[in-house]
C-alpha cells in the first residue's frame, strides 16, 4: 500500500495549521478537492439554469446525464471531464493500494 492510514491524519493536521503537504497525501487530497469543486460549481450552474436552487443530482447522475445531454458537444465534455475527477477521487478514497502520486 503507497499510503499509511496514519499520513492522512498527520496531513489533516498539518492542513488545519496552514502546512503544505507533499507526495502521495498531497496528490489524494487534490483529488478530492479537484473533483468537489468541480461537481460543485457544475451542480450550481445547473441550478442556476433551471432557477432551482434546491436541485441536488448525484454524482454519477449528473455526469452521466451531461455526457448523453444530445448535440451540445460541450456539455458533453463537462461530463466526460467530471467522470474523469470523480474516478480519479474514488481511486483517491477507497483505493489505497494504488499509487496517486506517480499519475
């Protein structure tokens, strides 16, 4: 396993005393972060387009309906990218005898 459970309580700690972290920790935690931000901003775009603030898609939903949304090539990348952070997370997350750091 490239990653001792251990690391990611220390880098939390370090990250919550404003401590860069380096590595493998680093490169899970961007994961993360990288893919939050982006279902994030793409949920609220979507709520701002259907003036609902109270839609709430999850996660596989939405990006799977962006990359089937019919001839608009863009909104078929946005979820094509989107399925791309979010594997790239759940590696991150729930797979830890792979390596983050190296890809």
């Amino acid at each position: 396993m490239p990653i001792d459970p251990r690391e990611f309580a220390e880098a939390a700690e370090k990250l919550r005393n404003g401590v860069a972290i380096k590595g493998e920790v680093c490169a899970r935690t961007v994961a993360g972060r990288a893919y939050y931000a982006a279902y994030l901003a793409t949920r609220q775009a979507i709520r701002n387009q259907y003036k609902d603030p109270s839609l709430n898609p999850g996660h596989a939903d939405l990006y799977e309906a962006l990359k089937r949304r019919g001839r608009d090539s863009t909104v078929q990348l946005i979820g094509a990218a989107l399925a791309g952070l979010y594997s790239r997370r759940t590696d991150a997350d729930y797979y830890p005898e792979l390596s983050m750091s190296g890809s």
